[in-house]
C-alpha cells in the first residue's frame, strides 16, 4: 500500500466514535445516529459490531495488517489496540450513572473488531500483495 489512505480515514472515525461515546455519556442522544439505531431491532448490538469492526477494518489497513504475538497466538496489532480500548471504554461506564457496563456489549465490540480484521487481512492480501 503505497499511498495509506486508511490513516486519516482512520483518525477521523476515530473521532466519530468519539463523539458517539461523548455524547452516550453527556445523554446527548438526539442526534440522527441515535435515532435510527433505536429503531432497529437489536440496534444497540448492530451498532457495536458495526462501529468497532468498521474501525478494525480502517485501524488494520491502516496498519498494513501488521500482526504481533501475544501470548503464543499471532494477532493484529490494529485488532489488538482497538479491544485494550474497547474493553477500557466498556468498563468504564461503571463510574458513569447514564451508562451501564454490559458484558454482552463487549462481547458484540469483539466479534466485530475480529470479523473486520479478518476482512483487512483478506483485502490486504487480495489488493496490495506487495506492500
């Protein structure tokens, strides 16, 4: 991948998730985003599988699929940083009253952080063979 363009797409999704944690905590759920996702049935877990993958996707591809060993098991630095702060975030809503820590939630960040890391590495591997 010569030319990265998944660096700044990834800082400014960054930012949108972000902005979306931001306003969960502040209550300011009004926006277009908030809406449609509660009138999904399960919006709630779709939009943590989507948001967390879609950022997989980016961070990884970003990262040129870079993978590091963690215990004996070979993973995707992308995948790996974005679970650490997932897992942060989540467990942080403990100390917030207009959050709830939710195991199942997590459960649903992770399936989608690894999905769409296996997507990155497929794309990298179809697309940008050399570099």
């Amino acid at each position: 991948m010569k030319n990265n363009y998944f660096i700044p797409i990834s800082i400014l999704f960054a930012s949108f998730l972000v902005f979306v944690v931001y306003s969960a905590i502040t209550e300011q759920t009004d926006y277009f985003f908030f809406k449609w996702i509660r009138k999904i049935p399960y919006g709630d877990k779709i939009g943590h599988i989507s948001l967390l993958g879609t950022m997989s996707l980016f961070l990884n591809l970003a990262l040129q699929c870079k993978k590091i060993n963690v215990l004996k098991y070979r993973i995707l630095f992308g995948s790996f940083i974005l679970s650490l702060i997932a897992t942060l975030e989540e467990i942080s809503q403990i100390f917030f009253p207009s959050r709830t820590f939710d195991l199942v939630d997590l459960t649903f960040n992770y399936l989608g952080i690894f999905i769409f890391g296996r997507l990155a590495v497929f794309l990298k591997n179809k697309f940008w063979k050399n570099g």
